[in-house]
C-alpha cells in the first residue's frame, strides 16, 4: 500500500510557481500561515490565500501568493 502524499502548489496570479510533496500536513498548514512569507527560488513572497481542492483522489493545498513589497 502507497503512502498518502499530500502535493501543495504555489501560484502567482494563475502561474504555478512551485508544486511539492508535503509529509506532515498539519506542521505544514500551520507553519505557512504563522510566517505568512514563502521563498521560492531565493525570492520572498507574501501569503495571500490558501485553499484546499481536490485533485482526484489527493487533496492539494492551493496557495495564491503575491511579491513581497518591503517597506524601507
């Protein structure tokens, strides 16, 4: 029997960014929305949505991002 996989993709407007595997669902979720700020690919975004869908028979964690405007 497969291990459940549960895949969470990043998306800028409607670009895919980012799409992984996640193990721990539940550190992950709650991870996310305490630093509100992913990096991907050296550059920082901001944290705008996050939903649950579902892909088939998995569940995939859609998170809507934005850039990260830093205030100097």
């Amino acid at each position: 029997m497969g291990a459940n996989v549960n895949r969470v993709d990043y998306y800028l407007e409607d670009k895919c960014l980012l799409s992984a595997s996640v193990k721990h669902w539940e550190q992950y979720i709650t991870a996310l929305r305490a630093s509100n700020t992913v990096t991907i690919y050296k550059k920082e975004y901001m944290v705008n949505k996050i939903n649950m869908v579902h892909d088939s028979l998995n569940v995939v964690l859609k998170v809507s991002i934005e850039p990260l405007r830093l205030n100097y």
